[in-house]
C-alpha cells in the first residue's frame, strides 16, 4: 500500500498485512485528529518504507501515556509511526493513497465520544460544498 501527506512531501509505503482497524474515540484521539475520532490500522508484521521525505515526519509522544503520533512537520498530516519499541505500526488510514479495504474492527474508548458524534448517518449528504 502506498501513501502520503497532504502536501506531497512525504511519501511511503507499507509491505505486509494490517491485522485491525479502529475507530478511536478517546480524547487523545479528538485532539489529534481535530474530529470525532481516529481511523487507524494497525499491524505487528508489515513493515513500513519511506520512500521520500522521512526527515519532513515528527513524532510527538504525550508524557505520562502511550499515546503517540507522528505528523508531516511542513502540513501536519497524520504520519505512520512504529510504536511499542518497534512492535507495532500504525498507520492513519487517512493517510494511504491505496484503497483500504479492511473495514474497521470496532469503536474504541466510545464512551468518550464527543457528544455530537451521535446518529450522524441522518444528516443531510452532499457530494460538495453545500
């Protein structure tokens, strides 16, 4: 799978198979993300390649937690990032060009979901800009 950041700057690929998908609903990921959650896939086994600007990516770990992320310094895109002393990738969904077609395994930390997160499949739909 192959992806990269809003401004082009980075680009990566990833060689292997994600195990999970997962909406992430806890207020780490709000605040990451700026949204309602996190879409994040997850492997223990597929490596990750940077195939231009790996020096452009920044990793932010919050003191006091596991919680990580790494980011495009120039546009701020959600960057993969190998977390758990190099166990585990993660990788933004958001973040891959490929289609992604592992559907996402569950909502975690739901109970943390921002109180507007909810029936949000009965609003109006537009294909642009209302």
């Amino acid at each position: 799978m192959k992806g990269s950041c809003l401004c082009g700057q980075i680009k990566f690929e990833v060689m292997g198979e994600f195990e999970s998908f997962y909406l992430c609903h806890c207020h780490f990921c709000q605040k990451d993300t700026g949204s309602a959650h996190a879409a994040n896939l997850f492997s223990t086994a597929a490596k990750l390649k940077w195939v231009q600007g790996e020096e452009q990516v920044r990793n932010y770990n919050l003191s006091g937690t596991r919680h990580a992320k790494a980011f495009c310094q120039n546009c701020g895109s959600a960057m993969p990032s190998v977390q758990m002393q190099g166990n585990l990738l993660v990788v933004p969904a958001g973040s891959l060009d490929s289609e992604v077609t592992l559907k996402p395994k569950s909502h975690i930390f739901y109970s943390s979901r921002a109180s507007w997160d909810n029936e949000l499949e009965k609003i109006e739909k537009a294909d642009t800009t209302p």
